[in-house]
C-alpha cells in the first residue's frame, strides 16, 4: 500500500479545524461488494489570516493511501477508519461529496468499522438544529443556480477551475484495473492527485459558501495543488499537468 502525508503541524491549530474526505473505488454495481475503494485522502487548512485569498494563500496538509492490489482492498478501510479517528475525537468539522457513499463502499470492507459508523451517523444527523459537524457539497447547496450538484458544476458555479485532464478518454475503474495489471507509477499518480483534488474543492466550497474566504476572480484549483504538492508528485511536474496552470478564465 501506498501512503503519503504533508504538513501534519496544521493539525495543531486551535481554529478551523476543518478536514475534507474523498474516496476513490472501483465500480460494479452487478454483484454484491462490486464497489472497491482503493484510494482516500483527509486534506486540512492551515488558519486563514484574511478573506480575501488568491492561489498562493491557500496551503493545506494532507493524508493518502493508495491500494496497489486488489488484496489491499481491506487494508484501506482499516487505515481510514485509523486515520479518522484523530479528525472525531479532535471534534474536526467534515466535508465531503455524497460523502454518504464514499462511508458505505468503505465500510463494505471492513469488520472492525467504528469511527466510519460513527462519521456516518455524524452525516445523518448533519441538519439537525444546532449541529454542524459535517457539510456535504453535493446535498447541503441550496443558494446556487445551477441544479446539477455535480463537484464539477458546483466548482465551476463558484469559480472555481478544476479542469481534470486525468480521466480523458477513460474511467476511474478502467484506470485503477489497469494500474492493477501494470504498476504503472503515472496511473497511481493521476488518481492520487485526482483524488487529492476532490476532498480540496470540496473544502474550498465549504470555505467560500459560509463566506470564510472569498477571491475576485476565478480561482486556479490546480495552482494551488502545484503550489503545495509539487515535491510529492512527479505526475504534478509534468507537462499535460503544468499547462494547467495558465488556465484563468
């Protein structure tokens, strides 16, 4: 299994203590226990100092693991259900998309499964009064035009550009099978950082919804991802990636 994490003083700070959770799986709908995750991220935020950000001010640690065979499948649900149990007791906010799904393919795979039965208790108690401890990005929107709740629309509704070349021409499922049969290093790491994407705009969407931040222009999510993982990733330096960067309208 594959793990990687940065920046793990944000988890200190007193104020925002806000987490955001994605997960990727394999997709069978056909057969029981079809839907295999395979890949999650935490992505947390350091204290904003000012409203008013551009790319640069965006910084945030973060938290991976990536199976690289199918026998690994079990061992990502343990070490999310491990990895969450710092987030609940630290009573960090969650922010998640359709994160309700992204819990029960987890959960699928695991015996042992307390803190992802609690965080889904969390998530449905979400609208009850005067409880805030998790967002869904993909239910909880209810100010914007766009009906499609989609991560994309969302984003791109709030400006935010996260334009994801990785899945061009293929699917999530077609890419993680494939790395399965290959090991190929540049397919891990195009899910990896596609992932880290997910739970990152999420986050961002909470941020700018509950008025925390908020920016003049359109926002470079990419850029922003280069700006803090450039060192992790070589995928990240790479030229179908770095071209992203011009993008601003």
């Amino acid at each position: 299994m594959i793990t990687k994490e940065k920046n793990l003083f944000f988890l200190q700070k007193k104020k925002n203590k806000i987490v955001s959770f994605d997960v990727e799986w394999t997709k069978n709908y056909r057969i029981k226990k079809g839907n295999k995750s395979f890949c999650f991220s935490l992505v947390f935020f350091d204290n904003f100092s000012k409203k008013l950000v551009k790319e640069e001010d965006i910084r945030f640690g973060f938290q991976m693991a990536y199976a690289q065979n199918l026998l690994e499948i079990k061992k990502i649900t343990t070490l999310a259900e491990e990895k969450l149990s710092f987030f609940l007791k630290n009573n960090f906010l969650f922010i998640g998309h359709q994160l309700c799904s992204d819990l029960s393919v987890l959960r699928a795979y695991g015996s042992q499964s307390h803190n992802l039965i609690k965080l889904q208790k969390i998530w449905k108690r979400r609208k009850s009064p005067n409880y805030s401890r998790l967002f869904d990005s993909r239910f909880d929107i209810k100010t914007l035009k766009n009906k499609s709740r989609r991560l994309v629309d969302v984003c791109e509704e709030l400006n935010l550009i996260v334009t994801q070349p990785e899945l061009k021409g293929s699917s999530m499922t077609s890419m993680q099978n494939n790395f399965y049969n290959t090991k190929e290093k540049l397919l891990y790491e195009k899910i990896a950082v596609l992932n880290i994407r997910h739970s990152l705009s999420t986050g961002l969407i909470y941020l700018l919804l509950t008025k925390k931040i908020k920016w003049l222009r359109k926002i470079n999510v990419n850029q922003i991802l280069y700006n803090n993982i450039k060192d992790d990733f070589s995928y990240i330096n790479s030229p179908e990636f770095i071209q992203l960067l011009d993008e601003k309208q």
